[in-house]
C-alpha cells in the first residue's frame, strides 16, 4: 500500500486553490496560517475562510499585499504570463528570489520544491519573452502573493508526506485572458510551455481555469496524470476560488492509499491500429521508432494479408486514451496509410517503481510491480547485458546469476503479495 496524494484538476489550477485543498486535508488551519504569517514575507497575510460553490463547501486561501488582496488575482484566475518579463522598479530577478526563499524560516525540502517552482516559471517566461533566465525579472519583488502561494503548497506537501502524487488531465478553458501585455489566448502562453507532455484538455468554460503558478506546482510534484487509480480514500479537500463559474470552482484533492486493492481497471488505453503494403522495413521502424520516442507505452507490428494477396504489416500504438488524437497525428504522419482505427480499453496496472540493487557483479536497476494481490520484479535488460559483455557470460547466464544473488539477499520476489496486500 502507497499514501497517495491525487489532485483533480478538472476546473484548472491555481496556487492558492491548490494550497486551500491540501490546507483542507492537513486540518489544521489556524496553525497553518500562524506559521505562513510568521515567515517574514514583507506586507503579506495569509487567512482562511469558508466558501461555498455551486451548493459544495470548501476553503478559501487569502494573500494579502498591504491589506489588499491582489486585483481578483489568481483566485479569480488572472494570467501571471505578462507578469514577469524587463526588468524595471520594484523587480527581481531569479537571484532575489533564490534569496528570498532561502532566508524563509522553513525546511530545505520545502525551499528546493519552492525554487524548483519558480524554475519552472522562469524557463516558461524565458520562452515566451525570448530571453535567457537571468533577464527575466519578476514584478513587485517577484509577486509575494505568488511566493506565499508556492511555499504555502509546498510547506503542506511537507506536512502530508504522501510517498506518491498524483494529477488528474488538466481542464484550461478556453478564450482570452488580459494580462499586463495585452490580451492572450487561453491557455496563456507560459502555462501551456509549462503543461507541454501534460494531458489536458479546454473543456467548455470560457475562460482562464489552470494558471502558471498552478501549472508549475502540479509538474513539479505530480508524477504522473490520469484517470484515479483503485484508491482507499481517508480525506477529501475542497480548495475554492474567488470567481464563479457554471461548475464548481474549486481544485479536490484525495488523500489515501494505493496498491494492493482489488478493484476495476484503472486506467483507460486508445489502441491505434492501420494497415501498409507500402513500407519498407526501414520506414516501418523509423515510425515505431518515432512513436516510442513520443511517449507510446508499446508499439509492434503483426504480419498482415492486404489487398490483391500482397503480405503487408499492421502497425499497432498502445497511447493514453487522452493523447490518442497527438498520437494518429503521428502515424499518419510516418507511414503511407489513409487511415487510422483507434480501439479504447480499460487497464489494469500495478504500481510500478525502479530501484538500484547491488550486486557482486555490479549495479543493477530492478522494475517492481505491485497491486492485485501481486508483486513483481525485472531486471533492467541493459545492465543484465553489460554484465553479461565484462564477465563473458550469455545473457542468460547472467541473469540467472543476478536472480539467485539477488533471491538470497532477500531483495527479489516474483509472483507473491508484498506485505499488506490482499491475497
């Protein structure tokens, strides 16, 4: 079993929004917002209030700059694209950031997660802006409701501790948003630099619903997002915004456990499939190639009786059901069909890990599989080959080797339930 942390993003993300989900599973809010305002962020003051959405409760963050909170700000979803760019008054620059978060009386996780956020911002703002890292300053000293928004989420992190994170596809809406360069399509343009090979989708709101800052807290945390896996759920927290929409506005994050529950699939796979008999076996393989490359989770190719009795190939692409259109795209792109088939299934998957092992004959990566009732190892095939290339052995010489080596250490299982599992 895993603690898990799973944020559903289907009305965007915002940082305040996130940092009032979490605040909702830490529970302890009144010590929370005691300690986001004894950090020494000049004029800020950090509240929590009640909020209701569409008949749903939640909690609301509030940053306030001088008394003020910003404009309708994030919470009413305002672009922060636009917001960094030339240097000018009352800048800074990613080094006085670095300084400002480094002397904030928190941990080092909390301030290397916080730093590697504002990372992520500042690569988007240099993409969009055309410019290197160190030109682009942020405004107002780096926006200090932006600051508190990202240590804030990443200070619960820290509290809730879960061993995994994991992100819903992420809705963007869709339309225009006005910014202090003017007015921007929407998703804005460091958002959607930030959310490249993230799913996402526009929905059916008009709209600004997944802002950089949000953005960039969910790609530097989540690992993976997709559909909620089988999942034991202990907490459930609602973090709400400032604006109304036609849907709740409002970020929810899960907390609990993963692994080992016998449960439905957990996930779904687009299957695309198309036929040649045109190819040649060099074009063939650049395709699967290209598509591997892209991020198919498989890739392979069946013998196939075409038109006119000529022998030909189906090419098949295993994808994730959201990136199934990017991933025809691609297959029409690379061979010389007209069409696509595309076939969704629900999967079952366990929850996977790879891990260092030592072994006489050197370091090994071993991929474990977990859940079902099941645990699973492999051996990483590369280095099962190297150590079979230095010690003059098969491939399956040494692989028996590290197998006993690493059995009688205790640190291989294959087909039996890990502790705690369901049998």
């Amino acid at each position: 079993m895993m603690r898990t942390l799973y944020i559903e993003c289907g009305m965007g993300a915002a940082g305040d929004m996130l940092m009032a989900a979490l605040l909702e599973l830490d529970g302890c809010a009144r010590e929370f917002v005691e300690i986001m305002n004894s950090l020494g962020l000049p004029d800020v003051r950090v509240g929590v209030e009640p909020s209701v959405k569409r008949g749903i409760a939640g909690t609301r963050v509030t940053v306030e700059i001088g008394g003020e909170e910003e404009g309708s700000g994030r919470t009413g979803r305002t672009s922060r694209t636009g917001r960094a760019g030339r240097t000018g008054h009352g800048d800074a620059n990613a080094g006085d950031i670095e300084s400002i978060i480094n002397g904030l009386p928190v941990s080092d996780d909390v301030k290397k997660n916080a730093l590697a956020v504002y990372g992520l911002l500042a690569d988007a703002e240099s993409h969009v802006h055309g410019e290197p890292v160190s030109q682009i300053h942020f405004h107002e000293i780096g926006e200090l409701d932006a600051i508190a928004d990202i240590v804030g989420t990443c200070l619960l992190i820290e509290r809730l501790a879960p061993e995994r994170v994991l992100a819903s596809p992420v809705r963007t809406g869709y339309g225009e948003v006005r910014c202090a360069h003017g007015t921007l399509p929407v998703p804005a343009p460091a958002t959607a630099h930030i959310l490249r090979n993230v799913p996402v989708y526009a929905g059916d709101i008009r709209g600004e619903l997944c802002t950089p800052t949000g953005a960039a807290l969910l790609a530097r945390f989540a690992e993976d997002f997709t559909p909620m896996p089988p999942f034991k759920i202990e907490k459930i927290g609602y973090g709400m915004g400032k604006k109304d929409f036609e849907a709740p506005n409002c970020v929810r994050a899960f907390l609990g456990e993963t692994g080992g529950l016998r449960a439905a699939p957990d996930g779904e796979a687009a299957e695309l499939r198309c036929n040649v008999d045109d190819m040649t076996g060099e074009q063939i393989g650049f395709c699967v190639r290209e598509l591997f490359g892209s991020g198919a989770l498989d890739v392979f190719t069946t013998p196939a009786q075409m038109k006119k009795d000529r022998p030909g190939a189906m090419i098949t692409c295993v994808c994730d059901a959201a990136r199934a259109d990017f991933f025809a795209a691609l297959i029409l792109k690379h061979t010389t069909t007209f069409g696509v088939r595309k076939n969704i299934c629900e999967r079952y998957t366990l929850a996977r890990e790879v891990a260092p092992a030592e072994t006489p004959f050197g370091p090994v990566a071993v991929k474990k599989g977990s859940g079902y009732g099941v645990c699973k190892t492999k051996l990483e095939y590369d280095d099962v080959a190297r150590i079979a290339s230095e010690k003059k052995l098969s491939y399956g010489e040494a692989e028996r080797m590290i197998r006993d080596h690493l059995r009688d250490s205790g640190a291989l299982f294959v087909g039996r339930p890990a502790e705690g599992e369901i049998k």
